[in-house]
C-alpha cells in the first residue's frame, strides 16, 4: 500500500507545480541538477507510508543539515556525463575500438565532430568521478554516523574498481592516445555501464539531500517523528504550525487523537481558517515524505491517506451546481473513510452552496457520522455556528476551536491565534460597509436617474 490522495487535495494543498511560485514543490526545488529535480519530483509524487522509511529519510536531511555539505559538481558537468551515456555505442571492445578509429579518421578528413563529442564527454565524465569521489571520501570521514553509510560506502565501493580507479588517476585526459580513449569509452558506456548511472543516481540523490536541509536551516524547520499506526493509539500532535509559504505567519498547534478526533473550527472571513487547515495538511503530506515541516515540534501515526474539500467548484460540463459538486465530494470521502482506513480529512465550510437551514442540517449530520470514524482524524470549518453548539451537545470527540476577530472601531483586526470555542463572529456587513458598496450603487443609480 502507498499513501492516497487525490488531484483535489494537490490542487487544494498547492504541493505540486514546478514552476508556480506558491507551490510547496517550488519552495523545495532548489536542487543544482536536473536530475536532482526530477528525484525530489518524485518523493513529492510518492510520499512513504512506513515508519522506519521516514524517520531514516528524515535522519538523513538532518544529517545533511549539521553537515552543511556543498554540492561537488555543476549542473553542465552532470549534463555533459548524461550526454554522452545517451551517444550511441558498440557492445564490445573492437567494436568500440573501430567505431572510435573511424570517427577519429572523418574527424581529420572531414572536420566530423562526433569524434570530439566522445571525447570530450569521456573527460567530463573524468572530472566528475573525481569530484564524486572526493566528496564521498569527505562524507566518509565524518565523525557522526551517517544514516546515509549504507550508500555513501556503495559509492566508494563502486568508484574503487579497477576501471574507475585508473580513470581517476589520469593527470589529464586532454592528451590521452586513442588506445587509451578506446579503452576507457569501452568501460565507461558498456562494461561499467550501469555502474556509472547508479553513480548518477546517488548523486541526484545527494543534491536533494543538500538543497532540502539547506532550506531547512534557513527557514528553522523541523523533521516530525513517525509512529506506526496502532488501533485506538492514532495522533497528529503539531506543535506552533505555520504555513510554509506565508512569510511571517502566526504559529498555531493542533492536536488530534483517538478520544478527540475531530476539531470543529469557526471564525470570521480572513480570520485564518483556511490557512491553517491547508498548513496542517501540507505538513502532514510533508511529513510523510521524511521533509521538514513549518513547525517547532511535530509527532504523528502514519496515515494511509489525506482528502481535502477547500476549493470545491462547479462543473458546467457535467452540469453539477456548486452544491452538488460538493456533495459529490462529500461521498467520495465518505467512501474512503468506509473502507476502514486511518486518514486526515479536512472540508472547509461544509455546504456552503445551499441555503443556511439545508448547510446547517447537513453539517451537523455529516460532521457527526464522520466523528465517529475513530481511526480517521478531521478538520471541519463552518460559518454556520448553530452546527457547533448542536455537535457540542451532542459529541465527547470534539474539539471547537475558532479565530477570534478584534474590533477596533469599525475597523476589524485578525490575531490569527487559536482559541478554545465558538466564534460568533460576523462581519461581513461591516466590511461591505467599510468599503462604501452600497453608496457607490446608489450614487450610481441617482446618476443615471
């Protein structure tokens, strides 16, 4: 089993999209490679769901990070090497030998360039074993265990066969004869073939390792600690949460568990509440992946999911109104939870897209079938706050929790604190009223008139 989502949830958690600069992928991405890129693309896309697996990732960031390492080699180095293991090649020594002979002679009879491509990739591929294993030796001689070992000794063991080794030691292959350049193209594109791309994998491996706890460091981020999940023992414990990519943002903790489940939230329109549940979600997906999270502290079971119902719209298409579409929402969820997975579940504002007597109905109902999922962790945020003092009556699993608003005047301030409660806050008259809307319609009307 892996952990589920789906392109909701991505699109609602903005995780993915390497060139949107709100992604949370974006803010990760500060790998030197393409490779690099391509690796930390793909733990975004396959977050672990095994304990061990994570904290031992999150070890090795964290290693990464007191170790400050820089990365050895360029990017134009790593793409000459890839390069030049994509140029066609022969399978066996003679073969690579005539090939090299016959490029070497249309390179003097008729300026052919294949020749020095081969050559010049066969250098660079030189220099970056070099630096490769300059680094790895460094890694290796680190005073603190490295949770990475197992891999930094394959790489070592790998750059110590005889072929690698006698490579690395030419002074300069700029002037190596071509018996040497046949030999050495030979090893390095058949016989070491594969060697040489596990080489490249580690590496990008490594560039994912540096750029990730670099950001760390400089941002203050934290690596959360997995538990496997155990029955009736499930908890997502975070402590001063923030959002990642809102700079300064006002920390918030959060603690769901068996006996309390779920956290009904309320608060005004830009009090925080969308903000924070995305925060707790992307720090849940985050933490999965054995990333840094936004966050002082944090400890959680491991899910077998996340699901998420923020930015519900309608679809012309299929001709669904708002309101059904987020009934249609609704089900899917409810059939994931069904299934008797450990999931989070975050839906803000519940049934919005209906009138207040159907959303409050609706809220109250839904809010307590799923509560009673014990298994399942939920965020659910409303403004119809009748909903909350129903389920208060009713439910012992329940957190209410609700951003306050302070009123300076006519003018409303946001704290963005949590606290213990309903909110009861309305404002959105005042705002409008704040903003002259209903002058400017009338003046518009007395202008025509």
């Amino acid at each position: 089993m892996s952990f589920t989502t789906d392109k909701q949830t991505l699109d609602d958690l903005d995780l993915l999209g390497k060139y949107k600069g709100s992604s949370i992928l974006n803010l990760f991405d500060n790998t030197r490679t393409r490779g690099g890129a391509q690796v930390l693309s793909g733990m975004f896309q396959q977050p672990l769901q095994d304990a061990a697996a994570i904290n031992a990732r999150a070890a090795t960031f964290s290693w990464f990070q007191q170790l400050r390492a820089e990365f050895p080699v360029t990017k134009e180095l790593c793409e000459e090497t890839e390069q030049y293991l994509g140029m066609a090649s022969a399978n066996s020594l003679p073969g690579t030998a005539m090939k090299l002979v016959q490029k070497k002679l249309m390179k003097l009879i008729a300026s052919d360039q294949e020749f020095e491509l081969i050559r010049t990739g066969m250098l660079s591929v030189q220099q970056l074993l070099q630096k490769v294993n300059a680094f790895f030796i460094s890694l290796n001689k680190q005073p603190e265990h490295s949770p990475w070992q197992p891999v930094i000794g394959e790489v070592i063991g790998l750059l110590n066969t005889e072929g690698f080794s006698r490579l690395m030691e030419q002074e300069s292959g700029a002037s190596m004869p071509l018996s040497s350049l046949i030999r050495y193209d030979h090893l390095l594109r058949v016989s070491c073939r594969s060697a040489l791309q596990r080489i490249l994998e580690i590496l990008y491996e490594a560039d994912v390792y540096i750029a990730v706890s670099r950001l760390a460091a400089s941002r203050n981020f934290t690596y959360a600690k997995a538990l496997p999940f155990t029955e009736g023992a499930n908890k997502i414990d975070i402590i001063k949460l923030a959002h990642p990519q809102v700079p300064g943002a006002v920390a918030n903790s959060v603690q769901l568990h068996h006996h309390q489940n779920l956290v009904f939230l309320t608060g005004a329109n830009m009090a925080g509440k969308s903000t924070f549940m995305k925060s707790v979600g992307v720090a849940v997906y985050l933490a999965h992946m054995g990333f840094p999270v936004a966050a002082e502290r944090m400890e959680f079971s491991v899910l077998d999911g996340m699901y998420t119902s923020i930015n519900v719209s309608d679809n012309l298409d299929m001709g669904y109104s708002h309101f059904y579409a987020e009934v249609l929402r609704v089900k899917r969820v409810a059939e994931e939870v069904s299934l008797g997975k450990n999931l989070l579940i975050i839906f803000d504002e519940l049934f919005k897209g209906t009138n207040v007597k159907d959303a409050y109905d609706a809220t109250v109902a839904v809010t307590e079938a799923f509560g009673e999922n014990r298994n399942c962790s939920f965020i659910v945020s409303t403004h119809i706050v009748e909903a909350g003092h129903t389920l208060q009556e009713r439910c012992t699993n329940m957190q209410f929790l609700y951003f306050p608003t302070i009123m300076e005047g006519q003018v409303p301030r946001y704290t963005y604190q949590l606290q213990q409660g309903i909110s009861a806050d309305k404002h959105g008259m005042m705002i409008i009223s704040n903003e002259h809307i209903i002058d400017i319609i009338r003046q518009k009307r007395a202008a025509i008139v």
